[in-house]
C-alpha cells in the first residue's frame, strides 16, 4: 500500500472512529432501550469487580438469555469497534496504549454515568469495556497482519 492510500485509510479510520463515539455517546447515555432516559432516585452502582459478571452467570436461568448477553457480552462488544479504531486511525499505536485509552474512555463513562445517574457505576462494565478495546486492537493487529502478507505479494 503506498503513501496516499494508507492516508485514505487513516481518514477513513478516524471518520468511522467519529460516528463510532457519537454512537457510542447516543447508546451509553441516551438509548431508551437500556433505561438511559431520566434518573433514578435510589442509585446503584459496584465497586467489587466480578460481583456483577458473577450475579449475571449465577441467575442467569432468571435473568434470560438477553439480559445476560447484553450485560456481558454486549459490555465486550461495544468497545471492539474503539479498540480497533483507535489503532487504525492513530500513528502511534500498541497494546499498553490502547489499554489505557479503553480503560480511561470506560472509566470516564462510568464517572460520568455516576454524576448524571443514567446507567450505573458499575467496575465490571469498566473490565468488560476495556476487555473489548483490548480485543478491537488484537482484531486490528491480525487484519494488519494480513494487509501486509497481501502487500508483500504485490
């Protein structure tokens, strides 16, 4: 891949990285679909990592299939994308970095879901979130991997 094209890939990295977090602002803070809307009187929140995923698994028979899903794999699987955009649309990029990137985005969500009192504190959302920046970058460091073979063979 020449010059030009990997800046055509970098400007389409950091424009899909943009929606990306509009999206994610819109999901995290507003989506009705979650309870995002309005506060709650009686605040919850955790401050024991694992309790959550625990309960989660332990009544997952109660809780359903989705709630369990959207608890735990969706708190994986939102943060993919950003894990991965982070990488393809930053120069200076590597596993340490992204961790933190992932932990201090989710870590801000968190205090922020905790002043406003829309979602919840919660310390395993801040793991499974950064667990997904995690898992975007090594998702990010295969498809490289892959670009280069390819460009090797041109």
């Amino acid at each position: 891949m020449n010059q030009k094209q990997v800046r055509k890939v970098r400007m389409l990295g950091k424009i899909l990285f943009v929606l990306y977090i509009v999206f994610l602002v819109y999901f995290l803070c507003f989506s009705e679909l979650y309870g995002r809307t309005g506060t709650v009187e009686e605040y919850r929140y955790n401050l024991v990592l694992f309790k959550e995923i625990s309960r989660f698994i332990e009544y997952r028979e109660e809780l359903g299939t989705f709630a369990v899903f959207a608890n735990l794999f969706g708190n994986i699987l939102i943060f993919v994308p950003y894990g991965f955009f982070i990488s393809v649309a930053s120069h200076s990029r590597g596993f340490l970095k992204t961790v933190f990137y992932s932990f201090v985005l989710c870590f801000g969500v968190e205090i922020f879901q905790l002043f406003t009192r829309v979602g919840s504190f919660d310390v395993d959302d801040i793991f499974l979130n950064t667990l997904g920046g995690v898992l975007g970058y090594i998702l990010f460091m295969i498809c490289n991997r892959i670009r280069r073979k390819h460009d090797v063979r041109k």
